[in-house]
C-alpha cells in the first residue's frame, strides 16, 4: 500500500512539473510576442500555483524582464502618421486591408515598435509581389517628431 502512495505522489510531481513547464514556456512566448500582460498572468500563476517548482526564481526573473520591457514600451513615441511612397500598383485601401488581416500593429495612434515596423515592411513585399510587381524592395523608415512622437514612411522602390 505504501509502495502504490510513494507512486501516485511521484505521478502527481510529475503532472505539476509539466503544468508548470507548459506555464513557463506560455510566458515565454507571449513575452517574446510582446503580449506582457498576459505573460506576467502566466508567470504569476505558475509561482502561486506551483511554488516548490524549480522554474519559480526563473519565472521571477521573466516577470523584472516583462517589467523592463514594459517600461521601455512607455518610452517609445507614439506613431502619428504612415505614410507610403511609390505604391503604384496597389491603392491605401488595399494596403491598409492587408495589414489589418495579417494583423499588423503599424498604425497612427499606436507606439512604436520596430518588430511592428518590420512585420509590415515585410507583409507590404509579399503583397506587391502577389500584385505582379518586379524588380523591387519595401523600406521603412522612422523619423522622429519631438516630443515623442513618430512618422513612419515605407517606399516602394524599383531595384
């Protein structure tokens, strides 16, 4: 009897350590998605849930790291205008109905990310090349307007 408790204790431990990874590793990824809210949720719940896992410290470190980065996020300045230069085949309802089904996060009103910037820059070739264009690439460039705030211009430009 005591041999088939000892056994059942080691497969709970079991399933909590995996519960516990599967939270870990949620946080991880809504954390590199830049989704800190709901990152912090999963770090917290693993450390209030499964406080004697060996991933608490590591999930006390992550929630200092969503800490930073939400701080850094506060700085950033706040996109005021987008503007796009050479997209002849394509018209701004187009573009802008291309961005919104890929999700894009590139949008007056919103702050700056550069992983943003970047998914659209990339969302907008794969777009033009779907529409027949040749011979081209997409660039984005940001310029800063005091105090903070941002314009961001991508370029159709002929290779």
């Amino acid at each position: 009897m005591k041999m088939l408790w000892c056994l059942l204790l080691i497969s709970v431990a079991a399933l909590a350590a995996d519960d516990a990874l599967l939270l870990f590793q949620d946080g991880q990824a809504r954390l590199q998605a830049g989704k800190f809210g709901t990152a912090r949720l999963a770090f917290e719940t693993l450390i209030a849930v499964y406080p004697e896992s060996p991933l608490v410290s590591q999930a006390q470190e992550a929630i200092r790291t969503v800490d930073e980065m939400e701080q850094a996020q506060d700085t950033s300045p706040i996109i005021r205008s987008v503007n796009y230069v050479g997209f002849k085949k394509v018209t701004m309802a187009q573009i802008q109905q291309r961005l919104r089904e890929r999700e894009v996060k590139c949008a007056v009103e919103q702050r700056y990310d550069a992983r943003d910037i970047e998914e659209a820059r990339v969302a907008l070739t794969e777009f033009l090349a779907e529409k027949g264009v040749r011979n081209f690439h997409v660039t984005a460039d940001m310029e800063n307007i005091p105090p903070r705030s941002a314009e961001i211009t991508f370029r159709c430009i002929k290779d």
